[in-house]
C-alpha cells in the first residue's frame, strides 16, 4: 500500500468517524425544554516518506463547549467555562471541608 492510498484510507475512516454526531450531542428532552450538547472538534493529519517507506497519521479531538437550550420562548447558547468548573471544584471542596469538620 503505497502513501497515497494510505492517506485516502485514513480519510475514509476519518468521514465515518468525525461527523455531525460528533460536534452536536444526542438532544435531551427535559419537560418543555431541549438540551442539545455542543463540542469543538479538531482534527490533523500528516506523514512523510523516503527511502522506499512512508507513513501517514493523524487524530482527532473533542472538548466540550456548551450547550443549546431550545425552550417554546427560544433558543440559547450557553457556554461552559474551564474558570467556572475550577470555581464550582474549589466551592464543592470548601463545603465539604466544612461539613467533614463538624463531623470532629
């Protein structure tokens, strides 16, 4: 198998793999509301060759960015924030401190 056909297999793969699914969530459907994930995709590839070999490679990566709300008054986009998490991690920590001192 030579580089070429190397490349077009792994793009071929790569179609199957990184689609429309891929960036929007299953919907969750919760009373009158519909939550619709949303992630950013990226995805690279490369080789090289010489000397009678070659190679060729690539990936794929995923990361969580927010979410659609449809509701019967609209639809919103709601943005999840890496400062946020960190904040709700360090207030989890901090209640948990408390009550896991009353405990003593």
């Amino acid at each position: 198998m030579d580089a070429f056909e190397r490349l077009e297999a792994f793009l071929q793969q790569l179609r199957r793999n990184v689609g429309v699914e891929t960036v929007y969530g299953t919907p969750v459907h919760l009373k009158n509301r519909t939550i619709i994930p949303i992630a950013k995709v990226g995805y690279g590839f490369g080789g090289f060759g010489g000397g009678g070999s070659s190679r060729v490679g690539g990936g794929a990566t995923a990361k969580p960015v927010g979410a659609l709300e449809v509701t019967p008054d609209g639809t919103r986009f709601v943005r999840f924030s890496e400062s946020r998490r960190t904040l709700m991690a360090v207030g989890v920590g901090l209640v948990l401190g408390v009550l896991l001192g009353r405990g003593n």
